[in-house]
C-alpha cells in the first residue's frame, strides 16, 4: 500500500515536471540552407593548339575556364593546324599539317592519342563535324577531303574537291559538308551520308572560310581575293548572287546564332564588317566596315574575332604598328568601343602561320581567350570587367634555351577553340 501511495505522487510529479517544462523546452526551428548552385565555368574548358617548330611535335593544352589554368597536354603530330570536337564532345579531332596524320584523343585522358595516318602529301589543315560518327579533313596539297570513322579513327571515304580546299562547313543538319577550295575559286558540296562529291559552286576569288547558318539553310564563303561574301542557297545549292563587299584580304568570319549575324575580319584593310543574315542578301550593320586602330591612333590589322554567347560584345584579336598586339572590345548593337586590352608583345617568329593571333569565347560567357603565336602565350580576359586575368605561356618547346642554365622558349599558339 505504501509502495502505491509512493508510485502515484511520483507519476503526479512526472507529469507537473513535463507540463512546466513544456513551455520552457528549447526546439530549435530547421532552416534549410540551400547550397550554392555549381558553377557553369567549371564544366567549361578551352583547347590550344601549339605548333613546335617544323620538325617536332606539338601540343594541345585544355585550359578548364573555372581555374585559369593549363591541366593537361596532349601531344599532336608536326605542325597542328586545327581541329574539332565530335558533336558529343568526348573526341577531339587535330590535324597535322607537316606529317598527314590527324591525332584523335578523348578531353579527358589527353595522354591517349590516336593517330589516323593520311595518305602521303595530303596537307590537312583543317578538320571539322557536327555529328558523331564522322570527322571531315580538307587537304589542301592532295584536292581531296576524307572522312574518318570516330569509331575506327580510319578513313572511310576519300572525297576529290576543287584546288587546295582551306576550310570546310557542315551544315547543323549533318547532311552536307561544304568545301572551300580556295585555288580554284569554288566549294565543293558533298553529301555527308554517303560521302560523295555532289555540286561545284564557284564562288569569288580565293575564297578562304566558310560558316553554315543555324536553320541549315544557308551557306557563307568569305571570298580573300575578291573581298566578298558570297551567299549559297543549301536546298538547291546554288549561289545567290548577292555578294556584299568586306574589302580585299579579308581572313576569317565567325557566326553569331544569336542575332543571327556574321562579323568578318580584314588585316588588311585594318576593317571589321557585320551583316544582318535573317534575309537575303546579307544586310550591312550601321557600323560595318569599322576601323580598328592602334594605341597610336594608327590602323590596326585585325585577324580574327570572338563573339559573346550572348551577342552583345566583340572582342576583336589585332596585332598593331606599334608592334604591341591587342583585344579591342566593342558593343556590337552600334560598335561603340568599350575599352582596348594589350597583350604580350612578340619575341618570336610566327612567319607562314594563318592565325598569329585567334580569339574565342568560353561557352558560359565569363572568359575570352587570344591565343598569341609569337609571344608563345594565351591570354585570359575576364569578361565581367573586360580585364586581362593573366598570360597562360604554352608548353616548352624543343628550340634550345636563349641562354645556358634557361628554360627553353614556349611553343606557339596557332589555334583555339571551345571544348565544351
């Protein structure tokens, strides 16, 4: 009875103890944190080709956006001159100009290279695809394109085109592959499913790049000698005839899927020219034609241009009279400058390159990359305040140092493009 009594005055104080401590009782409220969201830049990287001289091989280095650094190099064949990434981007696709191979390596394990060995005296110098199971090759001393298998990394197909093919465009669609043969003044339009040679198109004098449109249904060749672009219909392939001038000289021409435009670069006339090409023929920004001068006020020699994702800036790559190469960076709703970034100067010969000088933009937007031949180094510049970041030098070469105890110069860049 005594040990009942006990128990219930024992329970009654339990539950006074929980009634006046539930009123005190700490119960901490869950905040969710949420994480910072992954960085876009760093699944982004760049790709450098790097040339060794006329009797060494060269190199690509992956240049990943998020770090500014060089993290991994893959050794090329004698004289790289381009390449492309396969349209799933888990190969790249390099041609080497002074040994007719192609070498061919997964982004990832840069230091497991294939080599597709060409035909003696090809020449390739430029590769390119919008597909996954074909790569394309013009050879400009062979007046043939070959297809290479992606699964075989060996030529399936031998294409003759016009004379000394330079450049080459596949349309978005993957049926066609244009050819730019800059020797005999024409493109050659090949069907990209059974790899044979269809239309010869002629086109200006030395025509030299060519850019497909995003819907597949156009076609446009910068003609060098006349200074011309021309317009190909893609349905029928047939040029339309309605050339617009962009000077005499003019190298190289990027597409903008943005506004659907084209800009042109012209080292020699010291010009940068820009075209509506929502209609036929091209129609000329009020802008077109802009003179990209020096820190001298002088003419400066345009060689090639990046265009921001978003369309809204150019970053045009320029060597200069006073001997100091730059990045002029415009708007280009109206070609109003925005400020002008000095890069390296020269201490190397690049004689005989096509691009002493090549611009890109990274995917995300946040970085614009000039590959510098003869200062043997790839400038960054952060596009957030157009700021050079820094000189990522290129890899050593096989030339001997400058002086006992050096370290031995750096390749030289020759090409850049966007690897993912």
């Amino acid at each position: 009875m005594i040990f009942s009594r006990v128990s219930r005055l024992f329970a009654v104080f339990v539950l006074v103890i929980i009634e006046f401590g539930c009123g005190e009782t700490f119960r901490p409220v869950a905040i969710p944190i949420t994480p910072n969201p992954p960085n876009p830049a760093a699944l982004h990287y760049m790709l450098v080709l790097t040339q060794n001289g006329t009797g060494d091989p060269g190199a690509s280095s992956r240049i990943d956006v998020s770090g500014d650094t060089n993290i991994g190099v893959a050794k090329l064949g004698i004289a790289p001159t381009h390449a492309t990434l396969i349209a799933n981007g888990t190969r790249i696709y390099a041609t080497n100009m002074l040994e007719d191979t192609v070498s061919s390596y997964s982004p990832v394990t840069p230091t497991m290279v294939t080599t597709t060995v060409l035909a003696q005296g090809s020449g390739p110098v430029y590769a390119a695809t919008t597909q996954n199971d074909f790569v394309f090759v013009a050879n400009s001393l062979s007046n043939t394109v070959v297809a290479i298998s992606t699964a075989s990394n060996v030529v399936a197909n031998t294409i003759p085109v016009g004379v000394a093919p330079i450049a080459l465009a596949e349309l978005p669609n993957s049926s066609k592959v244009y050819s730019v043969n800059s020797g005999s003044g024409d493109v050659t339009v090949i069907n990209a499913v059974d790899k044979t040679a269809g239309a010869t198109i002629a086109t200006g004098t030395t025509p030299v790049w060519a850019i497909a449109r995003s819907d597949s249904a156009r076609v446009y060749v910068l003609n060098s000698g006349s200074g011309t672009v021309s317009t190909i219909d893609a349905t029928t392939d047939t040029n339309l005839n309605v050339d617009v001038p962009v000077g005499a000289g003019a190298n190289f021409m990027i597409y903008d899927r943005t506004f659907n435009r084209i800009y042109v670069t012209n080292p020699t006339a010291g010009t940068v020219s820009a075209f509506d090409v929502s209609s036929d023929p091209p129609k000329a920004l009020s802008w077109s034609g802009l003179v990209v001068t020096d820190s001298l006020g002088g003419t400066a020699a345009p060689s090639s241009i990046a265009i921001l994702p978003n369309g809204t800036r150019a970053y045009i790559a320029s060597g200069t009279g006073s001997g100091t190469p730059q990045a002029t960076i415009i708007n280009t709703a109206d070609g109003s400058l925005r400020t002008t970034v000095a890069l390296t100067p020269p201490t190397m010969s690049c004689a005989g390159v096509r691009f002493g000088l090549f611009a890109a933009a990274d995917p995300g937007g946040t970085r614009v990359y000039v590959s510098n031949c003869a200062a043997g180094d790839t400038a960054i510049i952060n596009t957030l305040n157009d700021s050079l970041v820094l000189n990522l030098p290129a890899p050593p070469s096989a030339a001997p140092p400058p002086t006992p105890g050096a370290a031995p110069p750096p390749q030289n860049p020759v090409f850049i493009m966007t690897g993912s």
